[in-house]
C-alpha cells in the first residue's frame, strides 16, 4: 500500500518496488498525467541530440518515455534511425503508440525485448521518480550497445540556482537526506547532483562527456509561472521564511511570480493543457482573461520565453542551475 512519508516538512510517496510504481503512475497517466510538453523544451531537446553528431542510422531507445511526447522529437532529430519507447505505464505507452505509429512502444518488462540493443539512450526526468536509482540506472544500462551514448535530463541539487535560493530562504526547505527542495512533486524520491547521478553508471563503463544546467534564474521563473497557482504561492509563501532578510525576498519575488503566472496563465488560452480537475472551468476563465489581458499578458510571457532561451544558450555550462542534463559515453 502507498503511503507518504514525511521528510523535513516535505511529503513524499514510498515506493517500495517496480510493482507499486507501476500502479502509482498507471493511475496517474489514466487521469492525464504529462499530456503535453511545450515547444521550448522540445527545441532544446532537438538541439542537444543534433550536437551529439551522432551517426545517420541506428536504433533510439527513450526510456520512461510516458505518453511519447518527447520521443515524438527523436523522428526529426533521426531521421533513418529505428526509434522505441519504454515504460512502466502500459496506459502511457497505449497513448503513445495511438498518436506515433512509426515508433515502437514497449511496457518495461516485457520479455520480448529484453535483448534489444541501442545506440543512444535517453531519459527525461526519470531518475529522480524511480523507486531504486541504481536499480533503474542498471536497466537503461541493460539496453545499451557498446557504443552507446546516453543523454539524462533530470533536477540537481547544485547551489546557486533561483530553486536552490527559494528552498535556502525556507523553514527545512532541503531535505538534507533526500536532497529534495521543499515544493516538489511528492512522487519525486530525490534530487542528485551531476556527480552522483554519474557515478551511477561508471561501473557499467560509462564515463561523463559533457554536462549542461538549464533554469538557473529564468528558466526557472518560467516554469513556475507554467505551473498551478497553489504552486506559486506555496513555494514563495514569505511566511514560511528562516528569518527577515528571507522574508523580504520571499515577499518580493511572490509578487513577481503573481504577475508572471497570470500572464502565462491568459496567454495560454488557446494552448494545449492536461486535462485535469476542472478543465472546462479553467478554459472558461482563461479565455475570459485573454480577452482582457492579451495586450499585456502576451508580451511579457514572450519576454520571459526569450530571456529563458538566451539563458540555456549562453549559459548552459554553468553549474548553478537546477536542471542537469548528462551525456554519457561508454
């Protein structure tokens, strides 16, 4: 039976093994979980295998692919390449092969294609969901050639990004067992850094080639302003602050993600969306607020999009972001 634990102040599901993960996330996927992802992440997910020169033919895996959104983007970055998806939610990869017929979808599991081999792997925020790290980080090594290549995105828990000084500024914001920043999703088990989640695959031969960090400072204020209003004002809460000076800038930056979200909020109006709780309601104010607000609501978001891209491209290499994304080579 799933259960949430209490770490720090911050809940987190205990998922003991494979088979309660695959009923945790089988009933997430049912209820429109991970629907769609936007064109930025996707432009900079089609950029990152492009730089990886990689040969004009081969076979692609994408590993926790859920409803193959991402793996939608391996057809154009390989092209001649045979490209497969895997997960442990047959409700996710039921979705992903009714909506992308020229990829091969596969339940993690499933004997037979247990001796597939690929040349390039990729995750995208799988790591830090999985019930056993290492145990997970031995099945993706378990799929790969000789040759492989690996690219990992997933959170890290380095200093210095706009998260890190959030969770800093905050009453037990960092679960210093788990890494774990205080507002995220309680089905996140952990939060690595680019050494740890490394070490994770040398002993299968496979040694770092480059690292990139995204959402050190506007990256980050994006995604926020993507996300559910409870959201933004849990993770700002000045209340919840360790002292004054916290306070003040937890103050701050609240009004600031206020304004941010609601711009995001009515410029999205006629773009896709999960559909969760209260869809139609959502749509309704949404589109109410467009009408209202367009003239103001558009060019801000605009604004913050063009800040977040001109952040990834000069200053990717940069450690103090959230996101890491690791390329490996054995």
């Amino acid at each position: 039976m799933l259960f949430l634990y209490l770490a720090s102040g911050m809940q987190t599901i205990n998922l003991k093994d494979r088979k309660e993960s695959a009923d945790f996330y089988e009933n997430r996927y049912s209820h429109g979980y991970m629907g769609h992802w936007s064109a930025f992440e996707k432009e900079r997910l089609l950029g990152l295998i492009k730089e990886l020169n990689l040969p004009s033919k081969g076979r692609a895996l994408d590993f926790g692919c859920g409803r193959g959104i991402f793996t939608a983007v391996f057809l154009e970055a390989l092209p001649g390449w045979e490209i497969f998806g895997c997960d442990i939610s047959p409700e996710a990869i039921s979705f992903a092969a009714k909506n992308n017929s020229a990829i091969r979808f596969f339940v993690l599991g499933d004997k037979s294609f247990s001796n597939e081999r690929f040349d390039f792997i990729h995750s995208h925020h799988v790591l830090e969901h999985t019930f056993d790290e290492k145990v997970t980080a031995s099945e993706m090594c378990s799929f790969a050639d000789k040759n492989c290549i690996m690219l990992h995105s997933l959170p890290c828990n380095h200093e210095g990004s706009l998260e890190y000084k959030i969770a800093s500024a905050r009453k037990n914001g960092i679960d210093s067992t788990t890494g774990k920043f205080f507002f995220e999703d309680t089905a996140h088990m952990r939060r690595m850094s680019a050494n740890e989640t490394i070490a994770l695959f040398q002993k299968e031969g496979f040694r770092s080639r480059k690292e990139f960090y995204a959402n050190q400072y506007y990256g980050a204020l994006k995604w926020i302003a993507e996300s559910d209003f409870k959201l933004v004002l849990n993770i700002a809460n000045p209340w919840q602050a360790r002292d004054a000076g916290s306070f003040l800038f937890l103050f701050g930056l609240l009004l600031k993600l206020k304004c941010y979200w609601f711009c995001f909020f009515a410029a999205g109006a006629f773009e896709p969306a999960d559909r969760g709780r209260f869809y139609l309601l959502k749509r309704t104010l949404q589109t109410l607020s467009f009408i209202l607000f367009f003239w103001i609501a558009i060019p801000v978001r605009s604004a913050l999009i063009r800040k977040a891209k001109n952040e990834w491209q000069d200053h990717r290499t940069d450690k103090n972001g959230s996101d890491l994304f690791l390329i490996l080579k054995r």
